[in-house]
C-alpha cells in the first residue's frame, strides 16, 4: 500500500467517524423535533454540557471506558458501533469513488442510510431531514457527477418510490391495514432510487424484501406460539440494500442472476 493511499484510508475513517458521531447526535434529537445545529451537547442522562474531549469519536467513548464522565452512567455501545462503521464505510467508499464528486455522493448516500436505520430501529420512524433531503441531493448529485443526468435521478424517485407506495397499498388490501407500508420506508426507497437510479435501486429493494422475509420467516420459526404478527421494520434492509450496490454495484446483480 502506497503512502498517498495509506494516508487517504486514514483520513478517511477519521472522516467517517466524525460523521458517524453526528449521525448519532441526528437519530438522537430528530425525532424528539431537536435543532441538530444549535444547542450544546449534553449527557442524556444528567444534562450536563459536555466537553470537546467528551465529544471526539471512539477516543471520548473508548478513553471513558463507555461510561459518561459527568454521571458515571453506561452510554450504549450503538453509538460506538456507529462511529466504527461509518468510518470503515468511508475507507471503501474512498476505494472505490476515485473521483471528489463521486466519493462526495456516494458518502452523503451512506450517511442518510445510516441515519434513517438508526431511526427507524430506535423509534420506528424515518424522518423527511433524512429522506427528502436525500431525494433533492441525490437527484442533484447525479447530475452533476454521471452522464445521465439529473433525470435519471428523477426518475429512480419515481420508480422505487412508486413501488413501495403501490406495494403497501397492495398490502393494505391483503392484510386489512392502513400500515402496510409506513411514508417513511416509500421516501426513504425515494431516496434510493434517487441516489442510485432505477435499476440499481430496483435491485436494492429487491435484496431488501428477501432479506427482510428471510428473517421474518426465522422469527416465526423461532417464536411459533407468538400472538399478533412479528413487527420487522423495513428501513434497515433498505439500507442494506442499498449498500451492497453501492459497494458492489450492477454486475453483483448480474453475476447473481447468471448463477442460477
């Protein structure tokens, strides 16, 4: 590994763990209608105001031994599994994305996947800072770094979002229920297909359903005698498919589709 590339793995996962750290801060105060701009951060137990040695990613949480500094209570470990991801996430992004504007794209891309999953599992919602935000920079974003251009972009919201919108009110009729398919999961797919384009942000709802049956079908096994129906949020398979053809793009799909 050459020095330049060392040097830019490097500055790329300290790069991503900062994101991560704020990612964190933003699943933490958007749905509690925080400002994520203003406002001091604060330990979320006793509201002390928080240092900047405090705040630096996995240094504060690991030098703390996970413990906050001014209370003594256990932080959750998500949020140092989050700085680490995102920053692993950013080294093969920046492998992968040799030019500025598409690593720029692509990591913007990732952080709203992980931001909308950290919602989504925490508070089974996907708030519109995430998924309309997503939509008008993804659109703008392809249109400015592919040839296709922003139209390409539009129409990924189209599709993708359109499919999920179609598909829970199909599911709705089946399932006799007004929530089939939450508004969040519809732009969060939006966004997907906004990022991604059609095709591939086809291929990533698609990973996303079989994925999401798969463990749906290993709950049931798991908990037979369960009443009432298994609740598995939707917004984390999305991200994970998303991600895997953001990593690994089209061909992964082809290649597949060739083995069987």
């Amino acid at each position: 590994m050459s020095g330049t590339l060392l040097a830019g793995n490097i500055l790329s996962f300290i790069l991503g763990t900062l994101v991560g750290s704020f990612v964190g801060l933003c699943a933490y105060r958007l749905p509690r209608k925080e400002s994520v701009v203003t406002g001091a951060s604060r330990c979320d137990y006793c509201g002390s105001k928080l240092t900047w040695p405090q705040k630096l990613p996995l240094v504060g949480y690991l030098l703390r031994k996970g413990t906050a500094a001014c209370c003594g209570e256990k932080i959750p470990s998500k949020y140092l599994f989050v700085e680490i991801f995102t920053g692993l996430l950013f080294v093969a992004l920046y492998g992968l994305k040799t030019r500025a504007p598409e690593f720029a794209s692509a990591a913007l891309f990732a952080t709203l996947l992980v931001g909308g999953t950290l919602t989504d599992l925490d508070h089974h919602i996907i708030p519109n800072k995430f998924t309309l935000t997503g939509i008008m920079a993804g659109v703008l974003f392809r249109g400015l770094v592919l040839p296709q251009g922003w139209q390409s972009g539009l129409l990924g919201v189209l599709v993708c979002g359109g499919l999920l919108y179609a598909a829970g009110k199909l599911g709705g009729m089946v399932l006799h229920r007004d929530d089939a398919m939450g508004g969040g999961d519809i732009k969060f797919a939006a966004m997907i297909g906004a990022f991604l384009g059609w095709k591939a942000g086809l291929a990533a709802i698609m990973l996303a359903a079989f994925s999401g049956n798969i463990l749906g079908l290993v709950l049931i096994a798991v908990s037979p005698n369960k009443t009432g129906p298994h609740r598995v949020v939707f917004g984390p398979f999305l991200s994970f498919g998303a991600l895997v053809m953001l990593l690994l793009g089209e061909p992964f799909i082809l290649r597949a589709l060739q083995s069987f």
